[in-house]
C-alpha cells in the first residue's frame, strides 16, 4: 500500500504543471498627446497629474492580478521621460530590457479637447521588439473619474481579458 501511494505521489508531482512565474513587466509612465485649444491656452497641469494617476491604477492592478510581476522603473524613468516612447524608435523596449522585464508598456493620452480624449496602450516583447497587443478606449470628459474609469476598462476589458486577442470562431 505504501509503494503504491508513493508512486501515485510520485507521478503527480512530475506530472503536475510546473507553475513559471510570471512576466516581468516595466509598465512606463503615460504620454500626453494635447491638440486642445484649451491645452495651448492654459497648459496641461490637471492632465500630467491624472497621466501619474492612471500609470499607478495600471501598474497596481496588473500586479494584484498576479498576471504580471511589475518591475520597478525608477532607474530609467528620467531618460524615458526625456523621450518620446512613441516615436523613439523602440527606447521603451531597451530602457525595459535594462531593468531585466520581459514586457514593455506603454501608453498615450490624446486629448482633442475637454470633452474628446482617447487612451492608448501598448505591450511590447522585450526580447523581439515586436507589439504584442494595443488597447484603445474613448473617454467624454476630462476628469479624474473619466480617466480611472478608462483605465478599468482597459484592463478588465482588454488586458486581462482572457480572450482577448484571440482568434475569433466564424
């Protein structure tokens, strides 16, 4: 009976999955994109604290997820700040790569007015630079509300969304 429940022990713990940890993932600070009459009038203060915001919301529910491990992107966040991660021709991905992820994030903020604002993100593969995923969601209103609303969807809805980016049955 022992030799028995000892090879059954056996047989499930090699067979058992193994669990990997997950993903190292630098998720950088949002970008602001301002077209507005009322950004070129009265500046962008609201809009760069609510781009902070919404970074930490992000960063804090990907990680309670447990999908991700978020690495901590303080050793490279005043040259990526100094950068369009936009149009920087993949410095997202190399500042990312020197913090050891797997994962770059990225995201933008359009803001067409007060009332039109549009939030972007984009999840790159460290090791081939090529995009994995983008998200999008439209936002009315440029509050603190509004943009923590958005950011939700995009992560309930988007980013960890179990079929998204999945092919779609006909």
């Amino acid at each position: 009976m022992r030799v028995w429940l000892a090879f059954l022990l056996l047989s499930l713990a090699i067979t058992a999955p193994a669990r990997a940890d997950p993903p190292r993932l630098a998720v950088f600070d949002f970008e602001l994109v301002d077209t507005s009459l009322q950004g070129e009038a009265y500046g962008s203060k609201p809009e760069q604290e609510r781009l902070v915001q919404v970074g930490d919301q992000l960063r804090k529910q990907l990680a309670e997820s447990g999908k991700y491990a978020i690495v901590d992107i303080s050793p490279v966040n005043a040259a990526a700040h100094g950068s369009n991660l936009q149009a920087c021709g993949g410095c997202d991905v190399k500042y990312a790569e020197e913090l050891g992820s797997d994962l770059a994030m990225t995201g933008v903020v359009q803001k067409v007015s007060n009332l039109i604002l549009n939030m972007n993100i984009y999840l790159r593969d460290v090791h081939t630079g090529k995009l994995v995923t983008a998200a999008s969601v439209d936002l009315r209103g440029n509050t603190d509300e509004s943009w923590s609303r958005a950011i939700n969807y995009l992560v309930r809805n988007r980013l960890l969304a179990p079929d998204y980016g999945a092919p779609q049955s006909q």
